[in-house]
C-alpha cells in the first residue's frame, strides 16, 4: 500500500461515517482486481505461480487496509481470480453473444511485445504501453470483440445526466466522438464503376474541394495506384503506421506528410477533375478511410497544400463584412460558418442552410447520404496471457467447419483455468500460454462428442472490472451474478473515488456494461 491508496480509502470512508451518522445505510466494500499482466509478469519473473503470489498479496494488502481502521464490509469481500467470480465474467461472455454483442473479427491491434498481449485503443498512451511503456506495434490477428459502439449514442447522451466532474464528462464526450455529416462520391476518372466514398461535416464547402486525402492503406488506392507508385505508397504507409504507434492514434500529425497517387477524381459539384493524395493524417478506420481536402476551409487541409502547392480556393466568406478579410492574401483557412460563393446555385446561402440543401441534392441525385461517424470503436477484449478469464468457446470441426466458435454451455460454467507449471508455460513468447496446455485445450466437442479444443485466450482484465461494483451487492449468490432486490437496494452507486485517468477506459466500460444489464433484466 502507498500514500495514494491510503488518501484514496480515507476520503471514502470520511464519507461512509459521514452518511451513517446521518442515519443512511452505506455498503463501503472492498474486493481485489487479481488478475492481469502485473501478476503473470511477476510470475515469469519470480518463477512463482500467481496463484501462491496473488493471495499472499492480498493477505498483506487486507492487513493494511484494516490497520487504517477503514469501515469496510468485509462480508462482501470479492477475490476477481476466483472461480467464484469469473464465471460470471463467462455468463456475460455468453449472454452478450446470443445478442450478438459479441464477435469474432480479424483485426489490426495494438500489440506490446514486452507484454506478449493486445492492447485497447484506450490502453496505448502516445504510442507506447500504459502498464509497461514500451512501444506498441501494429499486428493482424483474429481476436473476439464487444460490440460497444451499438451503444454509442446512449453513451452519449446519458453523459448529460451523470453529476460528474466536467473533465471527466468532457473525456468521455471527446473520446466517443460523435461527428454527423454526409457520405458523399468522387466517381474516378476514366472508370465505370469505382467512386471514392467521402466523409464530411461541411458539406457547405463542397465547392472548395481541390483535391480527395485518403488513407495509405485505402484498399481502392491500393487497386488503382498506378504501378510505378505502388512502392513509393507502400513505403509511406508503413512510416505512417510506425509514426501513429509513436505519437497515438488519432493524434494530430505535426507536420503534414503525403503522396499524390496519380489517381484522379471528379469533384460530383463542380465537374473538376481533382487529385488523390495519401496523407498521413487520414484514418483507414474512421468515417470512410477519405476525406474531400477543402483547404481554404480547414486549418489542417489548408497547411498541407501550401506545402505541396494544391489550389486554395475560397468558397465561405464572413457573414458580416469583414475588411480584414481577403482571401487572395489569407494566411490561414476560413473555418467558420458563413456566406456561400462561387457555388453555383448555392451562393448567397448560409452555410448552415447550404449544408441542408447540398446535403438534400447529393441524396436527390443518388450519389449522398447523411451519415453520422464515432471515435469510439469496438472493444477487443482477447488476451494472448494466461491470468485471466478463460473465454468460453471452444472449437469443433465437425460442429463448426468454419472456426466461428460454439459458446460453452452454461452447465458447463466455469471454464476454470488449468494449473500449470510457470517455467514451462508462462515463457512471455508464442503462441497463448494456455495452447500449451494440452491437457486443458483439447477436449470433446459437447455437441458432437468428437475431437475439440478450447479458445486458448484470455479476457480483458477491464472485463472484471466493469462490472465488479455489482457482485459487491450479492457476493456469494451461486444462480446469478447479483439478485435483483439487492440492485434494488443499493444501486445506482452515490460515491465513486476514483482519479480522471479512468475516464476513457474503466468507467467508459463500466456505463457499456450497466446498460447490457439492464438489457438482460438484471437491473
């Protein structure tokens, strides 16, 4: 225990004592988050099985905490490794997954080489590892996945009625990251059928867009690349995937970088045939992987070409006269709302009304739609560690030809995990330390009774942590994860002391995961 924990414990319980004397019923419990990477690290380090580590951790921990005096309900005392618990984590697994909330998916993830383990987007920090900083690389593999963004919106909108520190609002609102704006085609030249398909929220510039800014990795820039720049753009994707691991996705690049693919499109409004660029600064994963470049109206456009010398071409101009204002000798983009010029039938319009009737003649024309994009992205919760939860699938090839997986049935609850010999297993390299486990990972199929073998991944240890708060409420209950008329009593939580760094993981994950149980009829 540090000065931190004790800070921490001693504000909660101020309040706990506080609310009592008032004559209110207060539950202060307190449980251990045990599974992990600290532990199965120190475990490869120490050569000691975590699960002799982690109880005498505990032990030592609990004799602090009660040395302070805190005014816990030790009663209620919850332990996540324990089989006890993470069945329940199991429960979830399965019962999000028959809502389809769960998928499998092939997916580039982060992935920190010292941890041996993929990494939320959440849990990358400027391109290097939260837990043990060093850099994280970008990998392609199979892992299964929260479908978290089906829930975006509610997200959002729930922020509004939570009595939060505003930074914390305010992190979780930015991290989401709603963006409503218009999907709309740049037909390419000299092709019949491929368009690229553009994300934008200013549809009121359309005019001014001079050229189309696309991902490296954009699969039409890879199909239609002439030949003779096919390596100059792979090259320039892989320095901007080792530069977006260094500064963090989504960061904003400092120096705006890209390649003109020699592809050319035309701009649907206009009729002009414009430029497809690369650019370091266009997401493969967010909106559409392109964005129509309106460099007079956007700062980050606008910089980039005057380094690469594309046109600049000012179609918004201050609603109220502005002398200072003269797009022949501007220095830097026009980004707010305005008047409409030299925009066709547009001209003259507000910028809020030409956006609507822009928007309105893309969708008459077939070649628009609105479309609303988020930052937020789907959770991948596997785990390449042996410490965690067991994921509850398992893989038949006569009952599942195809590898989706078959749940393990509920009866069958908990997947316990094997013991193992540390030196043996947990050698931090290769494949999931748990496929080595032959004895544990190859069992008979409970559908066909043939040969099978069990998903050899963990969960995110955020899986426990998101719902932990409720098992404190019925502990020892062995049908359910918690009973509802405790939920009655005791929920929602009044307090929660905590620091603001959890706002875009733990306590993000924690509001997805209140709503799924209400969904199930929990609360």
């Amino acid at each position: 225990m540090h000065m931190g924990h004790v800070r921490v414990y001693a504000i909660a319980d101020v309040l706990s004592r506080y609310n009592r004397k008032r004559g209110y019923d207060v539950l202060q419990p307190l449980g251990w988050d045990a599974f992990g990477l600290p532990a199965e690290n120190a475990a490869i380090k120490e050569g000691l099985h975590p699960r002799i580590r982690t109880p005498k951790n505990i032990k030592t921990f609990k004799e602090d905490v009660q040395s302070l005096g805190i005014s816990i309900d030790w009663t209620r005392e919850i332990d996540t490794s324990e089989p006890e618990f993470y069945r329940w984590n199991q429960w979830f697994f399965l019962r999000m997954l028959e809502r389809g909330l769960v998928y499998r998916r092939r997916a580039k993830v982060n992935f920190c080489p010292s941890c041996n383990t993929v990494l939320a987007n959440e849990q990358v920090e400027e391109g290097f590892c939260w837990r043990c900083g060093s850099k994280v690389e970008e990998r392609e593999i199979p892992e299964w996945a929260f479908r978290i963004t089906k829930y975006a919106d509610r997200l959002l909108e729930g922020l509004d009625g939570l009595d939060w520190p505003e930074r914390v609002v305010a992190m979780q609102r930015n991290w989401i990251g709603r963006s409503d704006g218009l999907e709309i085609e740049f037909p390419v030249v000299k092709s019949k059928s491929d368009r690229f398909r553009v994300f934008t929220t200013r549809a009121d510039t359309i005019y001014g867009a001079t050229y189309v800014a696309a991902a490296p990795d954009h699969p039409l820039v890879q199909k239609l690349a002439p030949a003779a720049k096919k390596a100059e753009i792979a090259a320039f994707a892989e320095k901007v995937r080792v530069a977006a691991r260094a500064v963090g996705e989504g960061a904003a690049a400092a120096e705006k970088e890209g390649i003109d693919t020699g592809i050319r499109v035309k701009n649907p409004f206009t009729s002009e045939t414009i430029p497809v660029w690369v650019a370091n600064f266009v997401l493969a994963g967010y909106g559409t992987g392109a964005v129509m470049a309106v460099p007079a109206h956007d700062q980050r456009d606008f910089e980039f070409a005057k380094k690469f010398e594309l046109p600049i071409r000012f179609v918004v101009r201050p609603s109220e006269e502005d002398d200072s204002f003269d797009p022949a000798t501007a220095q830097k983009a026009f980004t707010e709302y305005g008047v409409l010029a030299d925009s066709g039938s547009f001209s003259g319009l507000p910028s809020e009304q030409a956006r609507l009737a822009i928007a309105a003649e893309a969708q008459r024309r077939g070649i628009g739609s609105p479309a609303v994009n988020f930052h937020l992205r789907d959770w991948g919760i596997s785990r390449q560690r042996y410490w965690g939860t067991p994921i509850p699938i398992l893989y038949c090839a006569n009952c599942d030809p195809e590898g989706h997986g078959i749940p393990v049935p509920d009866e069958d609850l908990p997947v316990v995990l094997p013991d193992i010999d540390v030196k043996e297993v947990l050698t931090g390299k290769g494949e999931p330390p748990l496929a080595k486990v032959t004895s544990w990972v190859n069992i008979h199929c409970p559908r066909c009774g043939g040969r099978a073998r069990r998903e050899a991944e963990t969960m995110d240890t955020f899986v426990d942590s998101s719902w932990y708060f409720a098992r404190y409420l019925s502990p020892h209950e062995d049908k359910a994860p918690f009973l509802r008329e405790d939920a009655d009593r005791w929920l929602a939580i009044d307090t929660y002391v905590g620091g603001p760094e959890h706002a875009v993981l733990h306590l993000l994950y924690f509001r997805f995961w209140t709503k799924v149980m209400a969904e199930l009829g929990l609360t």
